[in-house]
C-alpha cells in the first residue's frame, strides 16, 4: 500500500514539473505578447486530420449507398447531392480563415438549404420584403412608387402574361399591355408598375407559399441555433447521427477524446484559472494607484496580459486583418455578436471600456473585477429601459479623450456567426467615430456560439475548453461617420452591412431580441398594408 | 411518458413517410430535423405556439390560416411528424411520370380552398371570403368596400347560382392561375 503511494507520488511529481513548465512558459509568453507557433502547428495538424477524416466518411458513405442502392431509385434531386455536398468541403478547408465569399443577402447560408425561395419572403420592413430570388433589394418597390403606381406583386404578372387576357373589367387593356411587355419569369417584371389590381381568389397563393416555405426554412429561428457543419469535425456534439462509419474514424475519435478531455482540459482550466487570479491580484493593486495617468497605463498592460492569458486557455488562433484601422483613440468600436468569447479575442490586442448589463455569478465577478481598474459602464437591468442615462453616459465617456475607445455589440444577444441582425441605433446616436470590426468564428474546430437558452456559462466554457480549438478572424474596418443627413437606424445598417460584407455574414434586417420575444403586432400590420395598398377598391 | 423524441427516424419509419408523402429519405432527416428544432418542448409533437414562433410566419397575413391548416384532421392541439409532413407534402412540385402522392394539382387546390372555407363545410361564403381579406388588409380598408369586393368575386365565380363557391367553381376559377408553380416548393436536396 505503501509502495503504490510513493509511486503515485512519483509519478505525480514528475509529470508535475513539465506540466509547471508549460504552465509557466505559457504564462510568460502571454505576458510579453509573442507566441511560439504551437497554436498555429496543432491547427494545421487538425485540418489534415479533418481532411482525412472527411475522405473516409464520403468512402464509406459511397460504399454504403452502392450496398443498398435498390431502395433509393429516386431521380430527383435526390440523395447523391449528399456526396457531392461534402466534397465541396476541401475547397473550404483551403480557404479557411477568409469569409465564404459574398453571401446574396437574405438567402440562407447556414450550412446547406433545404429549398431555393423564388417568391415573396416577408420582412418585419415591408419595404424588404424579397419578391424574388434575384432581386434583394429595396429599391424595386420605390422606383415603382415613383411613377405613383403602388407596388406589384410580380406573381400576378407571371399569371396574367402567360396566360392572356383576364375578365378583370376596364382595366384589363392596359394590363394586357403592361403583361406581354412583362413575358419572362425573371426579375425584370419587377421594374413594371403595375395597377392596383382586383382581388382575385389566387392572390393568397403566395402568402400561403411564403408562410409554408417559413415553416420549412427561415432565416430567423436557425441563427439561435449552432450552425451546421457540412462536415463531421470529429467530435461527438456536432455528430446528429451517431452512427457508426468506420473503425479509423473510431479510433482517431477516441485517441481526440483522450487528448482533449485528458490533457488539453486541465491545462486549459489551470490557464483560466491562472488568468482568473492575475486579473483579480492586478486590478486590486492598480485600483489603489492613485494617479488615473498611470493608472490607465498599468490598466492597459494588465489588461492585455489577462485576456492573452485567457486566450490561450481556450487554444485560441486569431487572424488580425487590418490592424492599421485599429482604435487607438477614443471612439465607440462596434463588433457582431457571437460569444462573450468576442471580447476576449478583441482585447488580446488592444485595449477596451465595457459596456453591458450588469450580470450575477461569474461573469458578475468579471466585471466587478474590472470595473475596480477602468472605468467600465455595467447597467442595472431596470437602467437598461432608459435609453437617455445610457446615452449620457456613453456621451461622457466618449467625450472624455483619456478614455479608451468603448466596445459595444449592437446587436444584444449572441446570434450563431452567420448571420448579423440588426443593430440597435443607441451607440450610433452618439455622434461619435464608429471603428466596425467583423469577426467570423471557424465552426470546424469548435462551435463558439453562446446558446443561452440551452446552456449555462459555465457549461458553455466547459464545452469550449473540451473543443479542439477556437479559430477566428477579425477583421478591422475603416473608421465611419454618420453623414450629415443620415439618421441613427440608416447609419447602423450602413455599419452593419459593411460587417457583414467584410465577415461573409448574412445581413438580416430582423431584430436579435426574437430569440426571446414574439415578433411584433405592427410588423404584421404593415405586410396587411402593403397588400391593401395594392389592392384596387370601387 | 412513451412519447419521447429520438433524435433520429427508424428505417421503417422514414420508408413509412417516403412511401405516403414522396419525399426522399434526404429530405425526410433534414425536415425532421427542422420539426425537433421547432419543438421545444421537446415533446414529439408541434403545437400551434411552436410554429408561431417563427417571426416570418407570425407576420405573415395567413399566418393563423396557415397554422389551422396543419391541425384540420380532428387532431387537437399537437400534430406529430407525420401529420407534418403529410401536409407540407402538398408543395411538392408535380413531376411528370412520377407518382403524384399529395401533389397532384387538384390535392393543391384543395389546399388553398380549405384556407378560405373557415367552417370546412365544402363552400366559401360570402362571410367566410369577407373573413378572409379582412384577415389580409387588416383596418386599412373599410368592411363595406370589402363586403362588395367579396360579392363581386362570389359573383364571378358562382356558376350555379348559390352564392357560395364549391370546390369545383374554385377550381374553375382558378383554370388560368398556373397552380403548380405557385403552390410549389422547391427543394433542392
């Protein structure tokens, strides 16, 4: 009994000592800002274990269909798409780290679509309302509305020009003329004004299309759930199947499993714990310094070192792209809204004020840890309802030059990193220099996505410490101003797309909060407008 | 509690729903998968609240129409998968030299009539159709400009005279509207 404690001890004390050196190299790295490149080797090694492994699922998968093939004789579209689908992924994986390409707005990229929406998809801004897959934006219904004539729905064209003449009484000559211009399906008919039309029994055809097509696919519900990978990343969460594909996968399985929850967890929580303890020891001594000079100084060095520290415990790689358009001057820094992860990848290079509600538990801890050495703005629930006091205090500290620059999310609520929603307009009312940053998260190596309804803080950092990795790219956008005849809502679009274009995003015109809310009365009331306005009455 | 919700479709059971609806087995996991995120419950079957939920939905004019669509058959207040894919069979596009299921053009038009006909009895009437664009331009227009607007198309429509529409006036009317592209739903996979 004896002998096996000294042996324990042993073998304690001597996978102790690396263990202390990695911790302690570890920490100096974070301290003096440099990194050695380890990150960056375990992710290449990942990609290639992912490229492999994505390899032997399409075999296997191949093997599969060909062995049960007489089942499935379907000439549709059909189940081959499914191979080809995952091929698509190579070219991905060398593409990693720059956004998907220019996503069409609207149309949904989150992992692959189920249907292709050709017809009317509603906004809560009926304005944006998508008539047609080809055409997404809103100047269509305001050329028409240029020439007086109220907006046409293109689906009455596409009737009426195919086939002829309808008995729709006096108007029906000039529709007839206005129709055989309007022959083809494609989004040029839009640019026809068409008259205020009759009713006729076929016009709910599309409203009922739009509201089944919503029920199989929409854009809104998907971005409050993880995105979709197209392909397995070796790791049981993402894997809706759970079946069995072959006895390599297995094993590479099982050896990641070992390697994540038995070497790289404890590591990582002896990091963030480390972490946890320098922010705490730092901003209480920095809290007692009593020149603001130098205490701003000494804040912004602690700073740095904690959220590298941080950082590195969640085996973090961030891309910098454009670090010239970092803030370095106060201003307010406007970010899309994945995790509250985004901010640790964000003060890993420069530091910010906080702005956000103040939180119990954990994160609460954080903040008042924080708000001992700069000056952040943490808000009562009941405060957040009044939108002057946040304004003012965001005007006093922006005002005041010493200050650094604010980082706040627009958007509220963590939305899954494929989309951006709207911005609410209070930052931008400011009257101050906006610095946009994007960020895209790689879901590949690890699903930053805060899902706050299904999971507690402290369950998603142990999901995100027993990920592979956290991949990210931020991306620093030129400085924006609002223009003199511009007001808040249009300057906050103006910024989002400009997101969403840098981060491969799509930009949706719909509001975050209805991950937690119904959608509003007055949204429906506006699409019962628009019908009405098209709609001819004696 | 039997009625737990497995995260995947057995064999036979998808087989089952290939087999009544036409979907392939692709589209039968995927929309699966869209009706377990749906239900949040978690309960196996989706309620009314569940699928108003979706904002787009919850905006749409017909929203409520729509709902009622899926919970007709005497099911009560929670349809389970089947139900649901019964009915979203309807928008299938109409392939030629393939089983039509629940797609054929006269199965969508019967969709579309059961929106207008509240009381299901088998005819629109002039109340029923007044409802209904009541529904679609909310208070912007006056009932009486909508009641003569519903006469007019009652008129146009009725061929024998009893001032409601059948299902077969309905489908007369709707001769000329191009049915399958309107009712169709593209699926891509």
């Amino acid at each position: 009994m004896a002998l096996f404690g000294t042996l324990l001890s042993i073998s304690g004390s001597l996978l102790l000592t690396p263990l202390l050196l990695i911790v302690l190299v570890i920490l100096f790295l974070a301290s003096i800002g440099k990194s050695v490149g380890v990150r960056r080797l375990y992710v290449k090694t990942l990609l290639a274990l992912f490229e492999y492994g994505r390899q032997h699922i399409e075999i296997a998968n191949k093997q599969k269909r060909l062995s049960d093939d007489s089942g499935f004789n379907s000439e549709d579209e059909g189940d081959n798409k499914r191979i080809r689908s995952t091929s698509e992924t190579s070219e991905e994986s060398q593409q990693r780290g720059r956004p998907k390409g220019h996503h069409r707005n609207g149309s949904i990229k989150n992992g692959v679509s189920l249907i292709q929406r050709e017809d009317l998809i509603l906004a809560p801004d009926p304005c944006h309302n998508k008539s047609d897959h080809n055409h997404r934006d809103s100047s269509a219904p305001r050329t028409s509305n240029i020439r007086s004539h109220s907006v046409g729905a293109p689906t009455r064209n596409a009737a009426n020009s195919a086939k002829g003449a309808s008995e729709k009484g006096d108007n029906s000559e000039q529709e007839d003329e206005i129709d055989s211009l309007a022959l083809d399906k494609d989004h040029r008919k839009l640019s026809f004004e068409t008259l205020k039309q009759e009713f006729e029994l076929s016009d709910c055809l599309t409203y009922i299309k739009a509201g089944v097509e919503a029920i199989i696919e929409d854009e809104v519900t998907q971005c409050f759930e993880a995105e979709e990978l197209r392909s397995w990343n070796l790791l049981t969460r993402t894997n809706r199947h759970y079946e069995f594909i072959s006895w390599r996968l297995t094993v590479i399985w099982m050896l990641g499993f070992i390697v994540r929850y038995l070497f790289l967890l404890p590591l990582r929580v002896t990091i963030c714990f480390v972490g946890f303890l320098w922010m705490a020891i730092s901003t209480s001594l920095i809290s007692l310094v009593p020149s603001r000079r130098v205490r701003r100084v000494l804040n912004q060095h602690a700073m740095l070192i904690t959220f590298r520290l941080y950082a590195r415990s969640f085996s973090a790689v961030i891309d910098v792209h454009n670090p010239q358009f970092m803030p370095r001057s106060n201003g307010i820094c406007v970010a899309n809204h994945t995790t509250p992860v985004d901010i640790v990848m964000l003060a890993t290079n420069s530091c910010f004020s906080l702005i956000g509600q103040r939180h119990n538990g954990f994160l609460g801890l954080l903040q008042r840890a924080l708000a001992r050495a700069s000056s952040h703005i943490w808000f009562e629930r009941s405060e957040v309802k009044d939108r002057e006091v946040v304004t003012k205090r965001l005007q006093q500290h922006v005002s005041d030059p010493e200050n650094p620059p604010i980082l706040i999310f627009p958007e509220g609520t963590c939305i899954n990193n494929t989309s951006v929603m709207q911005f609410k307009k209070g930052s931008f009312e400011v009257g101050s220099v906006i610095y946009p940053v994007a960020i895209k998260y790689d879901p590949k190596f690890g699903d930053a996505f805060w899902n706050s309804s299904k999971y507690s803080m402290m369950q998603y950092l142990y999901m995100m410490m027993t990920s592979w990795a956290i991949v990210c790219d931020v991306w620093y956008l030129p400085p924006m101003t609002q223009e003199p005849d511009e007001n808040a809502v249009d300057f906050a679009s103006r910024v989002k797309s400009v997101i969403a274009t840098q981060g491969g995003l799509v930009d949706l015109m719909w509001d975050g909060q209805l991950k937690r809310m119904q959608a509003k009365k007055e949204w429906k009331e506006r699409q019962q407008e628009e019908f009405s306005k098209r709609l001819k009455v004696e | 509690m039997g009625n737990t919700s497995s995260l995947l479709l057995r064999e036979d059971e998808i087989a089952q729903i290939q087999e009544k609806t036409g979907f392939t087995p692709n589209q039968i996991e995927r929309l699966y998968s869209r009706f377990t995120s749906l239900d949040r419950g978690n309960c196996g079957t989706l309620s009314r609240e569940d699928l108003l939920r979706i904002p787009e939905l919850a905006i749409n004019p017909l929203g409520d129409r729509i709902v009622h669509a899926f919970f007709q058959e005497g099911t009560g207040d929670s349809i389970n998968f089947l139900q649901f894919m019964q009915v979203l069979a309807h928008f299938r596009p109409i392939k030629k030299n393939k089983d039509l299921k629940l797609n054929s053009r006269e199965q969508k038009l019967k969709f579309a009539f059961k929106m207008y006909d509240l009381d299901s009895d088998g005819k629109i009437s002039r109340d029923e159709l007044l409802a209904i664009l009541q529904m679609m331009v909310g208070s912007n227009i006056s009932e009486e400009q909508l009641t003569s607007i519903a006469e007019r198309t009652i008129f146009e429509a009725d061929q024998d005279g009893d001032q409601m529409i059948s299902f077969a006036e309905f489908c007369n009317a709707l001769e000329r509207t191009d049915v399958e592209q309107k009712m169709s739903i593209r699926f891509l996979n």
